[in-house]
C-alpha cells in the first residue's frame, strides 16, 4: 500500500494481509467487539485515569500548599510551564530527521503540552488547558493529511517523526495530555481533537503499522503502549486488547508477549541495560495506566513481579550513576534519565522500598504524579536507605537459560566492579562479544566498551541516528575485551545468525571478598571454542582488589588468536621493548573493525621473554591511579609459534570523524590451544596538583597456571615475597561450601573447598 495516498475509506490493515488473513482479522474483530460491548465496562468514565487518577490529584493539590520537596518541585515546573506559555505554539510540516528543528520542535511539544497539562489539574487555572487544547486542535488539522516522512527510515517509518519509534512517544504523551484537560474541552472539540490528531495516530501505529505493532521488540512496546493508553481514555476496549495481544488478539505479539519474551526472569532486558531504560518508559506507564483502570489484571503482579524485578534490575545495572554500556548504547546515560525516574517512582509507589529512595534521591527529580508525591514525602521524612549494589547474576532469556549477566563487585559503589558479559546477542541491537567484559574502579571505566557509535539527534553527524561505523567497527568483536579468531567477528558478523546462540554459563559463586564466574561458547567459529572464568578477589592483606581473567582456547587447527584490552588513560610502561611507527601509521587489517585501527606499535614477547613468562602493560587513568594489566606469555598452548602484543589507536578508515580516539593493547597468539592468563591490578596515586606520585609501579612479579584434569590454579607472586594460590573446582556439577578438592602442584598438595579460594602460600617448590 501506498501509505502517501488517501486509503478510500478502506481499512489499511485489511490492505497489509493476505485475502485468508483479512477474513480471519474481520471475524475476530467482530467477534470481540461483540463480546466487549456485552461484557466490558465502559472506559474512560473518569479523567485522568491513565498514571494519575483524581485522587491523586486532590492528594497533590493538597501538598504544593505545604513547604517540601513536591512543592519545590511544582514551583520549578510551573515557572517552566509559564515561560513556554509566552511563546506562540508552532505545530510544523515535519521535515527534518533525528536532531533538525522539526523533529525537536515536535518533541517539545509533546513534552510542553504534558507539563502544561499536569500544571492545569493542580491549579485548575483555565489558560494551561487552553494553550494545550488550542495545541492539539493545531495537530488535529495537521495530522490527518501528513504523507509519511520525507526521511523516514524504512524499518519503521513515521510521520511527524522520521521513525515510527518517535510517533508512539509522542501519542504517549499526547494522550496523557488530553487526559489532563479532558473535562476542560466542549464536546466538539473533543471530537475535533480525537478525530483529527489521536485517533489516526492511532490507527497508523496499529492497523496501519502491522509489522512494528505486532514485533517483540522496543519499538513495538512503545507502540502498543501508545495505543492502548489511548484506548483507556478514549473509551475504546478494543484498542487496548489489540495492544494486550495483537492486532488479531492471537497472543504472538502485543505487550503481555513482550512482557514475556523480552525480560529473563531476573528482569534482564534482552537488548541490554541501555534499551532496558528506554523501554521501561512504556513498559512501566502503560502498566500503571491497566493498574489504574482494570486493576483486576494485576499487572505488576504479573511473572512475579517482572516489571519492579526489571526497575531495580536496571539501576543494578550501573556504576557510578553511568549505565553499563553493552550492545548500542550511549555511554552518557544514567540512573537519572527521565524513563528510569518514573520507573523508580512508580516502583515505589507499589511497594515502598526505601533502596528505591536512595536512588531517587540522586535522581533529583521530583514527578508531579501520585507516586511522585510519594517519593517527596518520604524523602522529606528521611526514609532513604542506600541502594546495594552488590555482586549478582542476572540470567537472559526468557526462561534464563540462555547466557548470563555477571556483575561481580567489591566494597562501595565506586570501588573495583567487573562486569562480564555471556549473555544472547541482544536482537539487532547486539553486538558480537561473547564473554566480553569491563572493568571499573574508583569512579571510572578502567578497561572499556565502545558503546554505540552515534551521536543521538545531532542533525550533522548522520542525522543524529546510528553512524555506518556502528556496523563497520562499534558492533565487531575486536572492538570488545574477547577472543577474536582470524580477524573474524563472532558468527562471521551476522545477526540471524548470533541470535541463535548463546553462551553457556557454567557458574557463578559470590563469596566475601571472592567472586568467580565461568562460561564458554562453541558456536562463534566452526571450530574453535572458548571458555572464560573471571574472578574479582580481594587480598586483604595487600589493602587491594584485584581482576583474573583466565580465557582457553581450544580448535582443531592452528589460527591466529587476538584478545584485545581497550583501555582508559595514558600508556605509562611496559615489561618488554617496543618498536613503533614513528613516521607512518598502516591499518591493523581490512575487515571486521580492524580496518579502523591503526597499528602503533608491536612487540615480539617471546623474544623479549624468553626467560620471563609475564608481559605488563600500565597505564594512568583519570582518576590518579594506576592500573598494571600482566598476563603469561608461555602458557599451555599447543603448536604456539609467535605471542606479540599491538599497540592500536582508533580512527583509521574513518573520512568524516565520526569515531572516538581510543586505544587498545591486542595479544595476539598463533596456536592451535592457548590458554591467556591475566591479572588487573590498580595501584597507587598520581597527584599532578600536589606533584607527587605514589606506587606507579606494579607489585605483580610473577604467574603461573596450573591445570589438573577439572582443578585449575593461577599463582601469583608479589615483589614483597608474598603469594597466593587460586584454585577454583571447574567441574560441571553442583558445588556446595564444603565440597573439599586438593590440587597438587610441584609436588605439593593444597585443599580447599568450595568453587574456588584464594590461598596464601609459601614459595613453590
């Protein structure tokens, strides 16, 4: 269909479907809406009644006459409300993609005309709901005869916006607007309103919009959340069962089946923690909004709890206030944007969790909802308790049987956190990093992710939407802390493929000052798998927390095996000499992100140690810290014949700029087996202000690994003399506290229990 011309009166969706298609979507179209009308009650009685009802209201109303943190808030709101009240309204011909001024100039109107609205319920002066009216009947003539978007992107096109993503966020808000100043408006314009702007978004987000309404996806969750919030107040049942279950009712797609498909059963988001926030906006509205109007639903309720469970989820998700940035993601986002302060408010308005105040707190954004008021009462009262941030697995899939999340961290909030990554590809979002992972201390990113490459809505940086290099470098495995094999991206690339696999996690054991975690993968390449275990341990007695990364490679052939480290900071030292390009700069490949990179400098570590089995790269981060990454050279490979280690800067191939300037150490292998051993180590403290520096050498002098059948060992001495031995039990049966295992190494035995315990010990023999 030519959604550019008018659609004669026939129904858009009859002319997206099959002929059999069409006659199954009318029966059953019939059929509900017979049985709505005989047992439904009628909707939208009362208004508002979407995230906030009259009782809230009257509860709100009530407090901005008393000193505190909601009055403080609608005060701000107000004096913001009452400046865009001066402005003459300008609802435009949409023109402009991501970032230009038709698209923000949309985007703030919605947003004015919901903050307008809200200012109107709480004081009841008659000029808020005017301006917001005279808005929406200015959209009311605009809407119905917009053509789709002159930039529209094929995948989910628009039509005040150029994607169909932008659409639903706007009707969301649009709608709640409406619902705010409904019992303001005369009976025609009610109609001119619903008939010209709300309704046709509607049906343009639904029958006309099958493919995206119907996807399990973040788009289509926004879509039906629109949708079916329009139902409630307009009155329409139909609207919010489509949005429930589909456009047919069949239950393959709809909110209920995203509810299910898209949340593991720890409330892990399937597109990771950066689209986590951003769907939870629908996800937690349109649930508030069936709370308010059928509460028989139960809807928070609802797989025990899924929704609160993905709240929380998503704060625990974050260090330093900064989300974790896997798969697309921008790397700026934080607990306190806008989706995830209404997540947290809403949260406790349900269940009153004082963790939830800690957050909120730091949010410093005060809702003018019911739940809003809530969290500003209790704030006032003192109530808040701090958030625990503490080591957790956050399994993926919807049955959490496929991969994992592993956050392992120590102490406060801004102390050491690793974050390992063995999780599903994450849908066309993903990326191709299996059993990646991050590492963070004192506040900063220490060893990196790329995030995204994007410059969300800035109009000259491909308009404002994802960059050709997110594709060609951003989403490939070498941008990633993981093996890449051949120069080749996990699944050769290839997202149908990816979401077909998963990596295996093998456990996961949280202890006091000891968390280890393992997985594997097979599936990336033909024929090589790999298993990684990582464990954060804290050795008291060095006053430090410390990172090991034990990655094993096996195949059935040799090939060429690189693990790269993206690092944070300024190259300090290294253990061994390197030669550099000092006069010209030569790509590190052709494909597969390594065209991005260029090489400058390398080092031939067998030559170089020859004697000494440990490499060491340190760095100083912008904290004043410093971080020595050692790892062994001659480990238990099979046919090794060369161990090097580049030096890379991102920017190559990159005409327009768009890419950061990082850098990153690649240890590269050609084996057929091999086994990397590495330890993260921060120390000491550079002070350029008081100019004095402390401990900027690392204390690591030696390592050694040690494999006997399931037991693995990694030795690890320290230039004091001190030396440590962790063991770690890799059977793949359960293992409780008590389970007793003996590794013997050189002779010696050492028992320990559990999954794994760190050993003080004497020198080998």
């Amino acid at each position: 269909m030519n959604h550019t011309q008018k659609n004669n009166g026939k129904n858009p969706l009859i002319q997206n479907v099959s002929t059999r298609s069409r006659l199954i979507l009318a029966s059953l179209t019939m059929l509900v809406l017979t049985s709505l009308s005989a047992v439904q009650p009628i909707m939208a009685a009362n208004h508002p009644n979407l995230v906030i009802n009259q009782q809230d209201v009257a509860a709100m109303q009530q407090a901005i006459t008393q000193p505190g943190a909601f009055q403080n808030a609608f005060k701000a709101k107000r004096t913001e409300v009452d400046a865009g009240l001066t402005q003459p309204i300008e609802v435009p011909v949409p023109v402009d993609a991501g970032g230009g001024y038709t698209h923000e100039k949309h985007k703030s109107n919605y947003q004015q005309m919901y903050d307008t609205g809200i200012i109107y319920q709480l004081t009841g002066e008659k000029k808020y709901a005017t301006y917001v009216k005279n808005m929406l009947l200015q959209y009311a003539k605009l809407y119905p005869g917009l053509p789709l978007h002159p930039k529209r992107k094929s995948s989910n096109e628009g039509k005040l916006f150029w994607q169909g993503l932008n659409e639903a966020v706007w009707l969301m808000h649009t709608v709640q607007a409406y619902d705010f100043i409904y019992d303001a408006l005369t009976p025609s314009e009610r109609d001119l309103i619903e008939t010209g702007a709300i309704t046709p978004a509607v049906l343009f987000l639904s029958e006309q919009s099958p493919r995206t309404f119907n996807k399990v996806h973040n788009h289509g969750t926004w879509a039906t959340a629109a949708v079916g919030m329009s139902g409630y107040v307009l009155g329409k049942p139909l609207w919010v069962e489509r949005a429930l279950y589909d456009l047919t009712l069949s239950k393959k797609g709809g909110f209920m089946r995203q509810l299910d498909e898209l949340f593991s059963p720890d409330g892990y988001y399937n597109e990771g923690p950066y689209y986590q926030r951003y769907a939870l906006m629908p996800f937690v509205t349109f649930a508030k909004a069936i709370e308010q109007n059928e509460p028989q639903r139960k809807i928070f309720q609802y797989r025990d709890g899924i929704l609160l469970k993905a709240i929380n989820t998503s704060v625990a998700l974050s260090y330093n206030t900064l989300l974790f940035p896997l798969n697309d993601a921008i790397k700026s986002k934080a607990i306190d944007t806008i989706e995830l302060v209404n997540g947290v408010a809403i949260a406790y308005g349900i269940n009153s969790d004082p963790q939830l105040l800690d957050i909120a707190k730091q949010q410093h954004n005060i809702l003018l909802t019911g739940d809003g008021l809530k969290v500003a009462q209790a704030l006032d009262k003192g109530l808040q308790q701090p958030f625990a941030f503490t080591s957790a697995l956050y399994r993926d899939g919807k049955q959490g049987d496929k991969g994992a999340l592993v956050v392992m961290r120590q102490g406060s909030p801004t102390d050491q956190a690793m974050v390992f990554k063995a999780t599903e590809q994450g849908l066309g979002h993903g990326h191709f990093d299996k059993l990646t992972w991050q590492f963070y201390d004192a506040g900063n990113e220490i060893i990196s992710d790329y995030g995204a490459a994007r410059f969300l809505n800035i109009e000259a940086k491909f308009g404002g939407g994802y960059l050709p290099e997110n594709d060609s470098w951003a989403k490939q495995t070498v941008a990633h802390n993981t093996l890449v094999v051949d120069e080749t991206s996990h699944f050769n690339g290839k997202v149908k493929t990816a979401n077909k696999f998963h990596p295996r996690l093998h456990f996961f054991d949280p202890q006091q000052g000891l968390t280890i975690a393992s997985a594997s993968i097979d599936s990336a390449y033909e024929d090589v798998k790999f298993k990684r275990t990582q464990a954060l341990i804290n050795i008291e007695k060095r006053n430090a927390a410390f990172g090991f990364d034990i990655m094993q490679v096996t195949a059935n052939k040799p090939h060429q095996y690189d693990l790269p480290v993206h690092y944070e900071g300024q190259l300090i030292d290294t253990s061994f000499s390197r030669e550099a390009s000092l006069t010209q700069l030569s790509t590190l490949g052709t494909k597969h992100g390594y065209q991005h990179l260029w090489l400058l400098a390398k080092a031939n570590l067998a030559q170089d140690n020859n004697d000494n089995t440990l490499a060491r790269v340190t760095w100083l981060n912008d904290n004043g810290r410093f971080y020595s990454y050692s790892t062994l050279v001659n480990t238990h490979s099979n046919h090794a014949t060369q161990q090097q280690m580049l030096f890379t800067q991102l920017g190559a191939n990159d005409p327009n700029m768009n890419l950061r300037q990082q850098q990153a150490f690649i240890h590269r292998v050609s084996a057929t087996n091999h086994t990397y051993v590495s330890v993260i180590e921060p120390h000491g403290e550079y002070n350029p202000a008081k100019e004095y520096t402390l401990d900027a050498t690392s204390k690591v002098a030696k390592l050694s690994h040690y494999q006997q059948a399931e037991l693995e060992a990694v030795h690890i001495s320290f230039t004091d003399g001190q030396q440590y031995l962790l063991a770690i039990n890799q059977t793949e049966h359960a293992i409780n506290s008590d389970t007793r295992s003996v590794i013997n190494i050189n002779g010696v035995e050492y028992p320990f229990t559990g999954r794994a315990q760190l050993i003080e010990m004497n020198e080998l023999n």
